[in-house]
C-alpha cells in the first residue's frame, strides 16, 4: 500500500494517463487490492487501504474492479482519501 500512495503523492498531479497504465503502477496497484483482500475486513484502517486503489484503478479505465473497492468498506466517509 505505502509504494502506491508514495506514487500518487509524488506524480499525481502531473502523471499522463499513461503513466497510470504502466506495468509499474499496475503491479502497485494489484500489490495493494491483494494486500486489502488478505487482511481482515473488520480493521479500523481497512478503508484506508481500499479508497486509494480504487482511484488508481478508475484512472487505468478498470471499472469493473474500481467500484467493488469502496463497497466493500461501506460507510467509510472520512479515511484517508477523503480527508487528504
């Protein structure tokens, strides 16, 4: 999860559409969402895990996978991507 949200604060701001599509941020990007699985749905900061994956997923245009992230920490207002 860290490598992921250290890429986004890093070059997020400038980064192309390409960039998010490289095998680099995608093997981040699927580190975190297995990351998230393995661990207990029940943590206090599983939230924090989900939200920042599902961005990234919605920019390398993976919507399927992107909305399933924040649904399953519903009720999650107020961790870290939303309060960043």
């Amino acid at each position: 999860m860290m490598p992921l949200i250290a890429w986004q604060e890093h070059r997020d701001n400038d980064a192309s559409d390409a960039d998010f599509c490289s095998t680099h941020v995608v093997s981040l990007v699927d580190a975190a969402v297995a990351d998230a699985a393995a661990a207990r749905l029940h943590r206090p900061d599983i939230a924090e895990v989900r939200h920042p994956p599902a961005y990234v997923l919605a920019r390398q245009r993976r919507y399927t996978a992107a909305p399933s992230q924040p649904r399953i920490v519903d009720g999650s207002v107020g961790c870290f991507s939303w309060r960043y």
